[in-house]
C-alpha cells in the first residue's frame, strides 16, 4: 500500500517542477537594453552614435535597434511648428519612406515614430 503513496508524491513532486518550469524568464535582452519591455524605445544619452534603442518583437523574432543621431532634434512639437520645421518632417519622412514601411523591425520606422 505505501508504494503507490510514494509514486503519488513523485508525481505530485513532478507536476510543481513543471509548474516552475513554466513561469517565463525576463528575455535578457530586455535588461541589457535597459527597457521596460518589447517596442518601447527609450533614450541613450550616453550611448556615442545612437539617440534611442528599443527591443523590438513581431510575432517570434526580436531584435535590439538603436537608432537616431546623437546630438540632433527631430522634430520639435507639431503645434505652431514654422514652415521650415514643417518641411524639413515632409524631407524626412519622404527621404526614408521606403524603410519606414518595413515596420517594426527597422531602424528608420522607430526614429520616424520617436523623433518626427
């Protein structure tokens, strides 16, 4: 009779090590980027070449961009922005159509949605 009592508390003992096994780790990519989480870009005031990093994900793939040149404003707020500001978002935003349409996974779509 104690055998099969032995053979429930593995079982029982099994089920918990699945248990724990489940639970999701933190992608380690999230911390050394130093963000919150997937597609949410933050500043890099220290990095020497790049503005902004994000991790971004689409569906399975995750990738780590950093983009946006040290040192330059984008664009300033759209409200009462002159003429100049105004047509140098349109230059932007022309100039780089082409990778702002590949989505998520390009540099150009970030810093066309942080910066401009």
């Amino acid at each position: 009779m104690t055998a099969p009592v032995a053979l429930v508390i593995v079982s029982a003992t099994a089920a918990t090590c699945c248990n724990v096994a489940r639970k999701k780790k933190k992608d380690s990519r999230l911390k050394r980027a130093g963000v919150s989480g997937y597609n949410k870009p933050k500043r890099t005031p220290k990095h020497p070449k790049k503005s902004h990093i994000v991790v971004a994900k689409v569906g399975d793939k995750v990738k780590t961009i950093r983009f946006g040149q040290q040192g330059v404003k984008g664009s300033p707020k759209k409200e009462g922005e002159s003429k100049a500001y105004a047509a140098r978002r349109r230059a932007f935003k022309a100039r780089h159509a082409k990778n702002i349409a590949k989505g998520k996974m390009s540099a150009a779509y970030w810093a066309n949605k942080v910066k401009w």
